[in-house]
C-alpha cells in the first residue's frame, strides 16, 4: 500500500517492507516532526465499540476513531494521525523550504522549452510547407508550357491537314486531260 502524505508534491514515504503496516508509517513520520514515537491505546466504550485513541508518549492526545471492528479502528486512527502529522510536516516544510518557487521555475522553464520547440516545429513545418508549394507552382508551370506547346502542335497539324485537303479537293478539281481520261475509260471496261 503507498500512501501519499500529501497533495501538493505527492511525497511518499521511502519503501520499506514494513511501510505496508500504517503504524509503522505513522511512527516513523512521528519521530520526523517529534523526535519519538506514537502509542496507540485501545479501550472499549459502553456501547460496545471499540476506540483507538492516538497519542504522543507524553500523553498529548492527537486523534481517536470508534468502530465495532478493533481492526479497522486501529487502521482508521493510525491514517488520520498520519494525515494530521504530514499536514503539520507540509506546514513546516512550506515555511521553510522554497521546493514550490523551484518546482514553479522549473514548470515555467519546461513550458517555454515547449514553446520554442512547437515554434521551431511550425518554422520547418513553415519553410517544408513553402519548398512544396514552390515544387507544385514549377510543376504545374512544366505543365502548361507542354499543354501550351501540345495545342500549337495540334493546331500546326491540323492547320497541314487542312492545306493537304485543300490541295487534294483542288487536285481532284481539275479536269483531267485527254490522255488520261481515254486511259481511266480505256481501264473501265
């Protein structure tokens, strides 16, 4: 089980075998901010319920949890303890250490490590996006200079065709002189 002390920098305790039992974690965060150890006291009430009373050992009473189960009463004393003590830990530690002007230089260095990373991302994305606009713009200049060239080639074309129709109508046109005619007559029957 890892239980976070607190919120803000989600500090936990080091990682031991025996942090799994929470009165372990509470008295070792108990000899931190007080120099010894926590007791927990079992009594039972009147009703029938069992209460565990958490104390310091000079018998300053810091919380108590009530519940039939003498378990889960132990348990729910020893996490409450452990959520006062780290609070009067964070408390200290707030006043005394600058951990949260570091943490909040060091967000505020990352974010505009980030930022000049996106820029530099979107500049190259910027000049990439440029060169292939440039590419396109060439291509489609290649483009319409060989459709421009195609057409005149076309019109050239079809401009011969219709001269060599022209020449075959006006040759086809002209009558045929004498020779010929008695030859093609001669050749029809």
């Amino acid at each position: 089980m890892r239980l976070f002390l607190n919120d803000k920098n989600e500090s936990v305790l080091s990682y031991r075998n025996k942090n799994n039992d929470i009165q372990n974690q509470v008295n070792m965060l108990a000899r931190s901010v007080f120099g010894n150890r926590l007791q927990i006291v079992m009594e039972h009430t009147p009703e029938g319920l069992n209460k565990a009373i958490v104390k310091l050992k000079n018998g300053f009473e810091i919380t108590y949890a009530t519940s039939k189960s003498y378990r889960y009463a132990k348990k729910k004393a020893g996490k409450e303890a452990l959520r006062i003590i780290s609070n009067l830990n964070l408390r200290h530690f707030e006043e005394t250490s600058d951990y949260y002007e570091r943490l909040q230089k060091r967000i505020n260095e990352e974010k505009q490590k980030h930022q000049e990373s996106v820029r530099q991302k979107n500049e190259e994305r910027e000049k990439a996006r440029l060169i292939r606009k440039e590419k396109v713009k060439r291509l489609k200049e290649i483009q319409d200079e060989k459709r421009r060239l195609a057409k005149l080639e076309a019109k050239k074309r079809k401009a011969e065709k219709v001269k060599l129709a022209a020449q075959a109508a006006a040759k086809s046109q002209r009558p045929l002189s004498a020779k010929k005619r008695r030859h093609l007559e001669d050749k029809k029957k």
